[in-house]
C-alpha cells in the first residue's frame, strides 16, 4: 500500500512548475490548478495560455487564473475547496494571508535555490551570474515575506562550470519534482520539522528586466563568462558593435592577458576566433547574434566584416 491521498490546490505557472504538477497529482486528488492569465506572446503576439495551465487540462484537472487575490474572493472560494494544503511553484505573485490560511497545513513552495539565499523571483539566473559553485531546491511553508518562511527540505546540486541559467533551470524543476515526491506527504503527515531561516545570511535575487543583459566588459573574463550563462536563455547577454546590439549566445575564458588593449577591444578577429580584452583575462566569442540575423559562429561574423580587430564593443 502507498501513502494515503491527500486533497490538494496547486499554484504555478512556466514550465519550471509543470514537473512539480505531474508529482502532486500522482500522490493527491488535486482541487484545482491556479495560474497566471494568458499573456500575449511571439511576434504576432497571440495570447499564450501558460505552461501550467496547458498541462493541468491535459491532466484533467481544473484550471483557475484570477486576476485579482486580495478582494477577499479568491479566499473564500479557497475555503471552499477543503484542501489539506496548496503547493506553489514559480506562481509569479505573493500570495496574501487570507490565501495562505485557507489550507488546513498552509501553503508549501518549491523555491529554486538553498534559501536563505537567492530569495525572490529570478534564483536560478543570478545563482549563474553571480559565478556560485552549488545552488539547490527548498521546501518551505509560506508566510507573507519574500521567501522568507519556515524550511523543512533542502536538496543541493552543483551548477556546471558551463551551465547555463536555462539548463540548470531544467535540472532544478525535476529536482523540485523529486523533493515534492519524497517530502510533501511527510509533510501532510506532521513528520517534517519546520527550521525558521537565518535571515541575516539571506541574499536577493530580483526579477529580470532586459537591461541586465547588457555585458560590461570592464569586469574580469570569468564575470563575463558567469553572465552570458545566466542571461540565457532571457534576456540574453548583449553587447553593441557598429552601434547595433549583439547578443553573446556562447563564450569561454582565456588565460591570456589583454595587454595594452581596453576593456571591449577585440584583440583578435579572423576566420578562427573572436578574442575580446576584458578588465583581467580576455574572452573568446563562441556563438553570437548580429541585430536582426540568426545567431553565428563568431568565425562565420568576421567573415561576414561584422567586426575587425581594434574595435571596442559595448560603445
């Protein structure tokens, strides 16, 4: 016999949520699935149901996408449902106390980092950017804070030393999925003990606005390096050459010194490699985007006389 079912709500939107999706409705009798409103999206800006949404109708299970949670509503209708608790994976909104409540056990979340670090809305990207070593998932019961409520599952994972934010994300929802299997229904059961976090070693990791793509060249190679990872896949890593932005889609750090040049100049440029001076160490262009062309290998750039040695990218 497995473990007894349990009633449950789920809350969550991208695709980073739908593992955790799949886990909880093999182990309760899922009420219902709460996601964000379709949002426009592609070139012709069709509106895009998210990928929650689409995975809990194949499931069969009913889909909700309130516009609004505070007006008191959202909490009654949650009442209603009797569930014994309500996972949260990447929802996109704090929910307030009243929702938070409405569970008997509360509301449990999938956070994509070892908290108290990287709490907020953007973990995995700035885990990458930041250049760390080992990243995870936490379990903890919500409270109204920014991920600031009571752990009680930490699973760590190292982060690849060319992993990008986009891969390590991948990893990370079907670690959280695994996490949710093992530890939830301890959880339902009162067998989990709930840790408060050390708030003084917390760290922030806010949501992403195009703007932080923007490569500054006059870091060191392997900052550089850290931050076209975490750029991708959104808002990706750019710079600007002739005026124009270009993206970095891939890079790699060389232990050669930049010399005389300036942070931005590129050293070398031929139908081999694209070699860029960084403030220390000197970064070669793998694969990069020119304004409206598909991305390239950076040779296949040079080729094209997209770039010549002596130029400065970023001015």
């Amino acid at each position: 016999m497995g473990e007894p079912r349990f009633r449950a709500m789920f809350f969550g939107s991208p695709t980073f949520a739908v593992p955790s999706l799949e886990a909880l409705h093999a182990m309760a009798d899922v009420a219902g699935v709460v996601c964000q409103p379709d949002r426009p999206a592609g070139r012709g800006l069709s509106l895009t149901p998210p990928a929650v949404k689409v995975r809990a109708l194949e499931l069969g299970l009913p889909v909700t996408q309130p516009t609004k949670l505070r007006t008191g509503e959202f909490a009654a209708w949650m009442r209603e449902q009797r569930v014994d608790v309500a996972l949260v994976v990447a929802y996109g909104r704090i929910l307030p106390g009243d929702v938070l409540d409405a569970p008997r056990l509360g509301c449990v979340n999938v956070h994509a980092s070892l908290l108290p670090t990287y709490r907020g809305a953007a973990p995995v990207t700035w885990a990458v950017v930041r250049g760390e070593r080992e990243t995870g998932v936490t379990l903890m019961k919500l409270d109204e804070g920014m991920d600031t409520g009571p752990t009680f599952a930490r699973v760590a994972t190292p982060i690849g030393a060319d992993e990008t934010a986009g891969e390590l994300g991948e990893r990370l929802a079907r670690l959280g999925a695994d996490a949710v299997r093992e530890w939830l229904p301890r959880y339902v059961a009162g067998a989990c003990r709930l840790e408060r976090q050390d708030d003084r070693l917390a760290t922030m990791a806010p949501m992403l606005e195009k703007q932080h793509g923007r490569i500054d060249w006059t870091l060191r190679a392997p900052q550089i390096h850290d931050h076209v990872r975490g750029m991708s896949p959104w808002p990706g890593a750019f710079t600007t050459a002739h005026g124009k932005t270009m993206k970095v889609h891939a890079a790699r750090v060389l232990d050669a010194s930049r010399g005389a040049a300036r942070p931005g100049e590129v050293v070398v440029a031929d139908r081999t490699r694209v070699l860029v001076a960084c403030t220390e160490g000197t970064l070669e262009l793998v694969t990069v985007q020119p304004e409206g062309k598909r991305p390239m290998r950076a040779s296949e750039w040079v080729m094209g006389r997209g770039v010549t040695e002596g130029e400065v990218l970023g001015e």
